[in-house]
C-alpha cells in the first residue's frame, strides 16, 4: 500500500504533510504535482517534516505527498567511474542533454545507465558457498578499474547459476544466490555506513609526493584531513594536487556547495588530467560529485552523504579510495539552513546543536579496514575535507568540531598564498597525529633516522620565528654568527624545501625517498655551516657559497638522476663549507 498525505505548510525547502501515518523516518518521498524528491527528517502522528532536494517554488498545499516505501539511497554498480553527479547522484551530463544548462525540477534520469551493457567475466562458480562481499565475477569498467561484482552485505547462501561470460545490462540477473537472484545493480541507503569486519590502526603513511604534507604533516591511509584557510589560500588547488598523486586507486571528488565558476574549473580541468600512474586520462578512476552554491541547499546535505557510499562500495571491492569534501563549511550552513526552517533550537553561531555529532558521522566513515567476505581485503577510504572559516577565523564551531575529530591540520595562510608559497601550508600552525603511528613505516621503507631528520628540520622552523620576532626589532646583522647560519638554513628549508612547483614536471611529485635526501642535504649544510662558523669562518663567506645555489635547484632534478647528483652536491657542500 502506497502512503499518501497532503502538503500543509511551505517554508523553503522544508514542507510538512499531513496523512503520512505508517511513514517511516529518512524515508524517500516524492513530493507535488512535480513528484520533487525529498527525504522525511520529523515524525509527530501522522504529520511528516521532509526536507526537499529541490527548488520548492511554485508548490502549494493540498498537493500529494507519495512514500517510495525506501530511504534515499544510491545506485551502485558498472558505470558510476568517470560519472559527473549532482547531490543526489543524477548524472549532470544527461540532465543537460535533457533540461539543458540548468537541472530542470522534477527531472527523474537513471544514475547509471541501465541500457548499456558490460562484459562479465565469472568469477564465483555454481555450488559455492558465498557471503557478503564475496566477489561474483569481473566487469572492466575503465581502462584503469577492474570493477568486482559482489554479494550484497546480507545476502549468504550457495551460487545456484552463475551466468556465462558475456555481455549484460546491469539489471539482468547475474547469479543466483541461496534463491535470490543478484543483479550488478546495487542499492544503498547513504545515511547508512557499509559494514567491514574491523577497524585497523593507521600506520601506513598516504603518500602524496607533497614534501610539506609526506615529511611534516603526514595523513595516513584510512585516515582524515582538514584543509581550512581563508578565501584564496589554495584549498581548492591543494585538493586538486592530492587527487592527482596520492597513492590511492580511486578518487571521489565532492564539491560541496562552491562557487560554481570553481566548480566549473574542477569539471573542465579534470577530464583532461593525465594520470601520472597509468597515462590515461585521471578520470578513467575519479567521480565527480558537484553540488554548486546555486543549487538547491538540501542537496547540499546529500552531497557529502552520496560521495562517501559511492566511497565505501569502492572500498569493499579492495581498492584504496582518497575522497575529497570541498568544502564541508557549505554543508555545515545548509544544514544551519534547514535546523531554522524548522525553528530548532540554534547554537553556537546559528549552527545546529548537533553539528559536531554530524561532521563525526562523516569523518568516522574513513578509516583502514579489513574488508567483509570469505577472504577478507585490506582497503581504505582517506577523507580530506576542505573548511572555509568566514574571513579565515579559525575558532568559528565547524573548524573547531572538525580538529577534534581529524587528526592532520594543515592550517593554509593566505599571506604564504599572496607570496607565491605553495603549497601554502604554514608549518608553525598545522600539526600531524599520525607522525607516532606511521614512523615504523618510514623507518622501513625510507631511512631509520627519518624521524630524528624531521623532527630536527621542525625545531629549526621553530626556532626561526623566534629569531625572526629579533630580526624585525634589530635587524639580521645583530644576530650572533650562529643564529645568522640558522636563519639561512631556514630559508633554505622554506624555498627550497616546503615550495614545491605543481606546474614543473619533476617537482610536481616528490618521491619519498627523495624528500628525505633532500631534507638530509639542508640539514648536513647548517652542520657544516655551523662547523664553519664555530671555526672562525666570516658568515658572508658561507652565505656566497657556491654550492647554494645547487641546493636551490635539487628539487628539480628527475628521479633517476637524483642519487648521482645528490652525493655530489653533499660532497661538495663539506669541502665548501672546510674551506670558507
């Protein structure tokens, strides 16, 4: 039986009906002659409160409200790689073709395409026993994802058919497990986290290839990031950079409520990317999730929720996902937004009382885990989440909420941006978590002393913006020798180090072992320096050394000349530094 109620009242994107008794809570509707799409969020007899992820204008009361019997929920399967959505996951590209520029209201198109057909491969044979998450069979969905079909986290039981290799839609019947049949197509409530056997600890570093954010501020896979600073800093552009070069085979790109001429450029920019690991183009294994400042605020709310699902199911197949929220402050004022049309009880700056318990519902959807099946997986889902602090105010609530719950803060400094310092990460405000954990990894992979090299290169910048306070009062030259070779070794560490050029083809990605080397470089320069000075050697004699300027341009040399010349410039900076 269809439950049908009656609009009541219109407050923006917030309608109640009446009639709705036997409706459930986060239930789906279809709300007026238009059939908008809306979500119940208040029950009270049988009046509902719905929440509409549409443009409500031109609807009146007494038009029908209709229950879909089921909550919001995304389409997964073969064909949601490379897909440009909006917030509830229609795609953007055949709404134009449709409706044109603008989404048109009402406008019901399929997520994916369920006339397309896709070439299955079997993986699973008849008389097997399989449980949620097992893989089924294979799909190529692009040239750089291997798309695994699996059981549905509940379903358990014995493969009874299996179809043939061949080519199917995603809505034919694939299999038939414990008498039910499975398709490629899945559905899943977003409000509702993917089930995993367990939590593992975050001690594999996400390598980057960004010296600021592998060497000092380091995330770890499954862990989460937050992106704040002021308009201009670069969020957006330090975003687009991890995207590209972290290490994770998949990317799921949320851009939550931005302007839309940023948006524009994410959505023209990305599918002419190269992907720097395969060759072809990066969005061959990115989706796009665009839900621009225009666009209907519930949606907004979506957005995030749609983005992280389609994470997840990508996740169970095995793969490493890195997803990035740009910008979970926009999320934040929808949902102020909505808590005042429905004249809740406001709280700190007209947020609602429960933003914090929200945001961690997000956040605590990242995470390395072991994934659910008879052979269990080990994938991640990494989050970095942009936040735009109202005139770059880092103690407004949604900033506040996000550090108690991620651990990597990379605080963006629009005066570093002005200067032309990117990535604009300033090293004396952002701070790691994950330094203690991934350590062990580095130690392994990179060098033993990795820690003992980063943690002294932080004291030195530390040290610098003491010196600095003196500077401004006397001036470098009333420095002792000493601190005057720290302040050099410190800006050596600043434009040679922490800058790094995304447009030059080799600085654009550092590899790990290189950040190291060329980290070990600068520091055996202010050892050798301050040998030198201790010696009696004049500080300007070491200022004008030579192989300064060979330091300067390390960061440029490619990968595969690099070791050659690295012992080069280390053996030259010693006999240099002797004889000055």
């Amino acid at each position: 039986m269809i439950i049908e109620g009656n609009i009541i009242k219109i407050a923006g994107p917030v309608i109640v009906a009446d009639g709705m008794r036997g409706a459930q809570m986060l239930e789906m509707v279809r709300v007026g002659d238009e059939k908008l799409i809306g979500e119940i969020i208040e029950l009270e007899g049988d009046t509902a409160t719905i929440q509409v992820y549409e443009e409500t204008a031109g609807i009146q009361p007494g038009e029908v409200v209709e229950c879909t019997g089921g909550a919001l929920s995304v389409e997964l399967g073969p064909g949601v790689m490379s897909s440009i959505f909006d917030g509830i996951q229609r795609p953007l590209r055949i709404i134009r073709e449709e409706s044109g520029d603008f989404i048109a209201r009402g406008i019901d198109v399929d997520s994916i395409d369920k006339e397309k057909k896709w070439a299955f491969k079997p993986v699973a044979k008849v008389g097997d026993k399989v449980k949620g998450g097992d893989v089924l069979g294979e799909v190529q969905e692009t040239t750089a994802v291997l798309h695994k079909i699996l059981v549905p986290p509940t379903l358990e039981g014995e493969v009874t058919e299996i179809a043939a290799e061949g080519d199917y839609t995603v809505l034919e019947d694939i299999a038939d497990v414990g008498g039910e049949k499975v398709q490629m197509l899945q559905k899943w409530p977003v409000k509702r986290s993917r089930p995993y056997v367990r939590k593992l600890d975050p001690d594999i570093p996400l390598v980057t290839g960004q010296r600021a954010q592998d060497t000092f501020f380091s995330v770890a896979k499954g862990g989460a990031a937050a992106i704040p600073g002021p308009f201009g800093s670069g969020k957006t552009v330090t975003q687009q950079q991890l995207a590209k070069w972290a290490d994770a085979d998949i990317v799921v790109y949320i851009g939550c409520g931005e302007r839309g001429n940023e948006m524009t450029e994410v959505l023209t920019e990305f599918p002419f990317l190269d992907d720097p690991k395969t060759g072809n183009p990066l969005m061959d294994r990115t989706v796009l999730i665009a839900n621009t400042s225009n666009m209907p605020v519930a949606a907004r709310e979506a957005c995030v929720y749609t983005g992280i699902t389609i994470a997840e199911y990508y996740r169970d197949q095995g793969y490493d996902v890195a997803l990035m929220a740009d910008s979970t402050s926009r999320w934040a004022e929808a949902m102020r937004e909505i808590s005042g049309r429905l004249e809740e009880m406001p709280g700190e700056e007209g947020y609602p009382a429960y933003l914090a318990s929200r945001l961690a519902q997000f956040y605590e959807r990242a995470g390395r885990v072991e994934t659910i099946g008879s052979e269990p997986n080990v994938a991640s889902i990494s989050v970095v989440g942009a936040v735009s602090p109202p005139g770059g105010d880092l103690s407004e609530p949604v900033t506040q909420n996000t550090l108690r719950i991620c651990k990597v803060f990379w605080a963006l400094d629009a005066s570093l941006a002005d200067k032309r310092h990117f990535p604009s990460i300033d090293w004396l405000q952002s701070y790691s978590l994950y330094v203690d954990s991934i350590e062990g990894w580095w130690a392994e992979n990179v060098a033993a002393d990795w820690r003992a090299t980063r943690d002294e290169a932080m004291s030195l910048l530390q040290k610098e913006s003491e010196l600095q306070e003196i500077v401004q009062l006397v001036g470098p030259d009333a420095l002792p020798e000493t601190d005057q070779a720290t302040l050099e070794t410190t800006r050596m560490l600043r434009e040679d180090f922490l800058q790094q050029n995304a447009f030059d083809d080799v600085d654009t990605y550092c590899a790990p072992d290189k950040q190291y080397k060329m980290l070990k470089t600068i520091l055996l320069f202010y050892k050798e320096s301050l040998a030198a000075v201790n010696r009696g050697a004049p500080i300007a004699n070491i200022v004008a050394l030579p192989v300064k300027e060979e330091i300067g341009k390390m960061k440029y040399i490619p990968q595969d000349e690099f070791d050659a010349k690295i012992a080069e410039i280390q053996s030259a900076i010693t006999k240099q530094c002797s004889e000055a």
